[in-house]
C-alpha cells in the first residue's frame, strides 16, 4: 500500500513506493538517486494563487482546487493538457451552470433584500 504523507509525497518517496521490489533491485544507486532527484525537483516552485479545499456533499467529499499564475508550460504541452482535458464536458457545464445558478440566487436574495420584498 501506498504511503501517501505529505512528507513521503513531497520528498519523493511515493515514487519508489509504487514501484516492485524487482524493479528497485535492478536499479544502481546512481539511478535510484536520478529517479529521487526527478521525482522531488520542484521545477517551477509554488503557484500565487493556489487554492484549494474539499466539500462534503450526497454522503462523500468533493474537492475543488484553481491554480494561477504566470503560464511557464510549452505549446506542445498546452495543445497536450486540451486535447487530454477539455474543457466542454457534461461535467464541467454542470458545474458552471451551478456556480452561476448559486450567484443568481444569492443576487435575487439580495435585490429582494435591498428592495424590501422580504420583511424581517
């Protein structure tokens, strides 16, 4: 089973984690170090904006993470990440329509609220 701490995760550990025993075996200590070295390298450091936090909802925990920043990927790599991630999925239109459903709603509760449609 995987260790999955945010230390082991971190520091590179996960890697050699997943990997059979037969494979590590194989590996001389100069590519084990390679492999160690690639896996934790922190190449492009932490984004500035960078939020993250998960939601329960309908009996499990549903996670939302945006990231942004300065874009640092290449053309391959962008034409890659859109082909492999579009951004028109059923999915995706579900959840603009509910975020925009849930700024609609508290807009008419605030125009009722300012106009007095409400008492309190």
């Amino acid at each position: 089973m995987m260790d999955s701490t945010p230390t082991n995760v971190m520091s590179g550990e996960w890697l050699f984690s997943r990997l059979p025993g037969w494979v590590i075996d194989t590996l001389s200590s100069e590519q084990k170090e390679a492999i160690y070295k690639a896996a934790e390298e922190n190449a492009w450091g932490r984004h500035p904006i960078n939020i993250r936090f998960s939601l329960p909802g309908l009996g499990r925990r549903y996670f939302l993470t945006v990231v942004g920043g300065e874009e640092k990927r290449s053309t391959e790599r962008r034409a890659h990440e859109k082909h492999r991630y579009p951004l028109r999925t059923a999915a995706n239109i579900f959840f603009f329509v509910g975020i925009a459903a849930v700024f609609y709603l508290i807009g008419i509760v605030a125009v009722a609220l300012q106009t007095s449609l409400v008492a309190f």
